[in-house]
C-alpha cells in the first residue's frame, strides 16, 4: 500500500471513531432540528433555514466561533485587482514565467509547476524538477497572491518577488545558475530591449527578473463562486453550501486560521503532520527560524481556489477535500515520542487549535461543498 492509501486509512479510522451528532447553531428564533438532517447536492433543510441569515450583511451572520486570544476578520469577497500598474513589466513576467531557458536544462518553465490549465498548480503530489528529482513540498496555486505576507510553506521568502527567483535558483527545482542565467538573459536582445523599457537599464539583474515575474504574478486573479454569493449574487450557493459555510464558521473552527477575504490568517501552524524521524520528516518554520516552537510549523494556506488545485497539505498526501475534513475533525494527528525521542526538544506538538470535532457525514458533506465554492 502506498504513503497516499496508507494516511487516507489512518484518518478514515479517525473519522470513524466520532460518532455524536452535534446540533446546528441556528439564528435566534430558530428552533434547532432535533436530528441531523440530510443534505443532498441540491436541497439541504438546515441550509434552507440559514439561506435568509446568510444572505444578509456579514455583521448579521450568527457570531464566528472563534478563540478568544484571535484577531478575527469576517470572510468576504476579495476584491477585483486593479490594473497592473505597469502592463508591460507584467507582459514581461508573464513571457518570463513559460520561457523554460530560464532553467538549467532548458527544458523547465515556472508554468511546469504553476500550471494555467491547472489553477496554476500542477496537480501532483510533490512536484518533480531538475532531473527528475523529486521536491518534498507540494506546490500551491499562484492565483490571488497579492496582498500575501509571506510566501513559501515555511515563509522563507518574504516578497512576491523574493518567491518567483527561489524556484529559478534551487537545484532541485529549475537550477539556474545566477551567473550563466545573467549572461544569457542579457544575450538576448529582446529581452534587453524589454527589460530597459520597464527598468530604464539595458542590464538585466536578477532582481529585476524577480520583479518582472512578481508583477505577472499579481494580476492572478478568478473569481469564485462565493465572492459572486458575497456580491449579492446569492443563488450561486446552494443550501448544502450555506450550511458548510455555517459550520465553517462555527462548529467546525475553520474560520480560527482561515479567515477574511484571503481566506488565511498568515500565520504558521503545526497541524501534526511533521513525521518527525520518519519518511517524509519535513520540520517547516524551524529551517527558517530556528526556534524549537516552529518545528512542524506551515504557513496557513489561503482556501482561495481550494477546490480545483489539490492534493492537499504541504506534503500533497491528501488527494481529497474529505479527507481533510476527516483529519482536522479527529482533531489532527498527535504524534507521540518513541523511546529514543524522550526529552527531544525539537519533538513536534500539534497545535491546540485543533479541537476534535462531533460532525455528521452530512455535516462533513456541506463543509467540502463550500469549499469547493472558495
């Protein structure tokens, strides 16, 4: 059995382990269904009842349930980007981003992991690059990056730009190397000529191929159906959706880490998937940090364009949305030390955020079909 089937087992046994329905938490006035109602794809009880509150300002919505040391933002559409603010230096990023002479081999392109066909993901568990050799991380979609933080599952780098030259420079991604990659860049009288229009100088440097492909990468924009839903039009969510987004927000604690319009709080979490000394060990936040608290620790990814950009997590070893509701309503890994581990410091704690959660599979259904909205 592979790594894949063998964690998706793990977490159905979990998930099978929490049997008590919990009731809904319902407007004021509403008399709670004394049992859980099913939902099917169209017609959902418990989300017909919602659809009238949900459908109302967000400041009306039935109140987040949220800890109480977070600095909560409502969800909400994200708004249109504006124009480029220089069209041609994003014209320039985005012949950048699918020219594969920007690798080593010629052969690979930034557009080989960040596929346009494919949410600007490639679909794949961990990503292969120079020589096939094979990344540990999966690779997230670039769409509706602007306004990020940090960038890169241990937010190693801290600027759009910083993020489009890391890949071009890793040896087991594109590996570049930055002089030779200079000289052919520079060789090239079209790309000169381009580069002095946006920059003034008929030198390239790599900084400005940075800015180029971060310039590209911030008008990566769709809109989703939830932003239509928040703009009023409402017939794009279903009632199985509107429930979703009701225990996305409430019993199910979703909206602890992953909030607002981006849908993430920019933080870094340990959600017990560091397999500290075993295959697949990857201790996140602590290779940028050094600091024990952030082993195991990711950056909270945006739930943007959830739906059609998996596998999941940072390691992709969830190829299914249901399995990621199945794990973090288990309440998430929580690994505990060997004998040989007694006393590391650097052993890995979950983090307490995850509760373990009493969803229904119905209750579970509605929350994948709103985040196949996102």
């Amino acid at each position: 059995m592979g790594p894949i089937s063998r964690y998706t087992g793990m977490a159905a046994l979990m998930a099978a382990a929490i049997a008590l329905p919990v009731l809904l938490s319902l407007p004021a006035g509403e008399a709670a269904t004394p049992e859980p109602a099913a939902c099917g794809a169209q017609s959902c009880p418990a989300g017909a009842r919602l659809r009238a509150v949900y459908q109302g300002e967000p400041d009306s919505w039935p109140p987040a349930h949220i800890d109480e040391d977070i600095d909560y933002v409502e969800l909400g559409a994200l708004p249109e980007p504006g124009p480029a603010p220089d069209p041609a230096l994003a014209a320039l990023g985005e012949q950048l981003f699918h020219d594969p002479a920007l690798s080593a081999s010629g052969q690979i392109s930034c557009a080989n992991c960040h596929s346009p066909e494919l949410g600007f993901t490639d679909r794949l568990r961990t990503s292969f690059g120079h020589d096939r050799a094979r990344g540990r991380r999966n690779a997230p979609t670039l769409l509706d990056k602007a306004g990020q933080t940090s960038f890169m599952w241990d937010g190693s780098a801290g600027s759009l730009a910083e993020q489009a030259v890391m890949p071009i420079l890793n040896p087991e991604e594109m590996a570049a190397d930055a002089f030779e990659l200079m000289n052919r860049l520079n060789a090239d009288t079209g790309y000169r000529d381009a580069f002095a229009t946006s920059f003034g100088q008929d030198t390239v440097t790599l900084a400005m191929v940075g800015e180029a492909l971060a310039a590209f990468e911030a008008t990566l924009h769709r809109t989703t159906s939830f932003d239509r839903f928040m703009r009023g039009d409402h017939d794009r969510l279903s009632d199985q959706q509107i429930l979703g987004l009701h225990l996305f927000r409430t019993t199910a604690r979703c909206a602890n880490c992953h909030m607002g319009p981006r849908l993430t709080d920019d933080e870094f979490h340990n959600i017990g998937l560091t397999y500290y000394g075993r295959q697949y060990e990857d201790l996140g936040r602590y290779t940028v940090t050094g600091d024990p608290a952030d082993v195991g620790a990711f950056r909270t990814p945006s739930l943007r364009h959830v739906g059609e950009t998996g596998p999941y997590m940072h390691n992709g070893l969830f190829p299914h949305l249901r399995g990621v509701v199945n794990i973090y309503a288990a309440g998430g890994p929580r690994p505990r030390p060997r004998p040989d581990q007694a006393g590391d410091p650097l052993f890995p704690k979950t983090s307490d955020l995850l509760h373990r959660l009493d969803l229904t599979p119905e209750e579970r259904d509605a929350l994948v079909a709103f985040l196949e909205t996102l």
